[in-house]
C-alpha cells in the first residue's frame, strides 16, 4: 500500500512522534509511506519514511497514493522505550515533568505546585524538567534539578530511563497522552490527571494514581502517596508496563 501522511510541521511534538511511529510500523510491514510537510527536515528522530517538502500540500502529486492524510490518533510507543526490568530507583527519587510551560493546556504550574506540596510535606526528590523550549521566565527553576531543552528521541529516551516517577498534570484539551504512554512503557510509576487522553488507556483505571485537572494541591496529595509507598510504586510499574504493551509497534 502507497500511504502518504500530512505533517503541518516537524518541530517536536506528540503529533509528529506519532506520525513518524506510525510510518516506520507500516514501513517494516512492507509498505511505502511518504511524509509530505510544510516543516524543516527533522533532526530530533530518524525516521525510514521518505521525506516530501512543500509550500503547500496542494503542489504534492498524490496519484499513487491509496491513502493520503494524517496519521491515525491512535498511540505507539517506539520499541526502544520498552523495558522488561527496571534498574533500583535512586535516591532521592527522580521526578520527571514533561511539557512546555508556555502552553497552558501542559498545565506545567500544577505540576510545579504539586512538586512544591510534596516538599512542604517532607518529601525528598529530585525535580527534573524536559520541554521542547527554553524554560519560560515564570519557571521557578530554583525548584529544578535538571532542565532539558528540545531532547532528540534517543535523548529523551536515555533521560526517561534515569526517573523513577512520572507526573503528568495536562488539561482536558491534551489530545494524545504520549508523555505518558511513554513512562508506563518505561515501567515508570505515574501520577495523571484524570482528562479524558490518560483515562482512555485502560477500562480498568489501577495503572496510575489520578488527580483533577487544574489542582495542584490534589496532584501533590497524589504524589506524596507515590513517593512514599515502595509497594505502590512496584505495583503501578508492573501494572503500567502491562497496559502499555497494546502501544507497542509489533502490536
């Protein structure tokens, strides 16, 4: 099958991962896929799909295509954020916050609040932030022990692999949950709010603790929950790895 794929653009993000996931799975299925976008050649992932750069998505001759349009919505991880067994956790534990503050819908200050809770309350950790940009000015990065800036895949991957715990507080309007799938596949132990993106993983809503949108309060009770129980966190690392196999690109 001929599939060509519309990319509006290749900065980092949920929608080109997945874009660029999804055609490497049916390229070593045998079929030829195209990636047709108005961005810059990509620099942050490999990728074996064949690369079409336009001014406009009407100048690209689609003839041969069978299928022509966005990629499908549905999650896949890449095979290399997989683990079977998950080294000792560090101390203190590492906590990951993912996500550009300057968009809202990240909901970045929830999870600074929720870091802020957690240490009011005695918790130990060490905070490391990941985002696409350059932190914002409103950042409190005297809370931060790592920042990372515009992390390629396999970079993002070495980093995933040195946390123990995930927090993801995004909003209602967050349309894939990739950030998450990507821990729980990591075997990392995650605190999600509860939109619609992170309840969509599993009828069965026991692979994750789970917050209201917009509360940093909650989102640190839940936290301190995580942080705190060893037994909690083996149980939601197992479980996670378990819903996160259906992402898988053999699958």
């Amino acid at each position: 099958m001929n599939v060509a794929y519309l990319l509006e653009d290749t900065t980092i993000s949920a929608l080109a991962r997945l874009t660029m996931a999804h055609a490497d799975a049916l390229i070593a299925r045998g079929h030829r896929v195209r990636i047709v976008t108005k961005g810059e050649p990509v620099t942050w992932r490999s990728s074996r799909a064949e690369w079409v750069y336009v001014d406009d998505f009407a100048e690209y001759d689609r003839r041969d295509d069978e299928y022509i349009g966005p990629a499908p919505e549905n999650l896949l991880v890449d095979d290399e954020i997989y683990r079977a067994v998950t080294p000792s956790e560090n101390e203190p534990l590492r906590v990951l916050l993912s996500g550009a503050a300057q968009i809202e819908h990240k909901g970045i200050d929830e999870g600074y609040g929720a870091i802020a809770h957690a240490r009011w309350f005695h918790q130990k950790l060490d905070l490391v932030r990941v985002s696409p940009w350059a932190p914002s000015r409103e950042e409190p990065l005297d809370a931060v022990q790592e920042f990372h800036v515009a992390l390629t895949t396999a970079e993002m991957t070495r980093l995933l692999h040195t946390c123990d715990v995930f927090v993801a507080p995004s909003h209602a309007e967050e349309r894939f949950g990739l950030a998450a799938a990507e821990a729980m596949a990591s075997g990392i132990p995650c605190v999600l709010t509860s939109n619609a993106a992170h309840l969509a993983f599993d009828e069965t809503h026991d692979y994750a603790l789970f917050a209201p949108e917009q509360n940093a309060v909650e989102l640190g009770e839940k936290l301190i929950e995580l942080l705190s129980d060893d037994q909690l966190r083996e149980r939601l690392r197992m479980r996670g790895r378990e819903v996160a196999e259906k992402w898988h690109p053999q699958k």
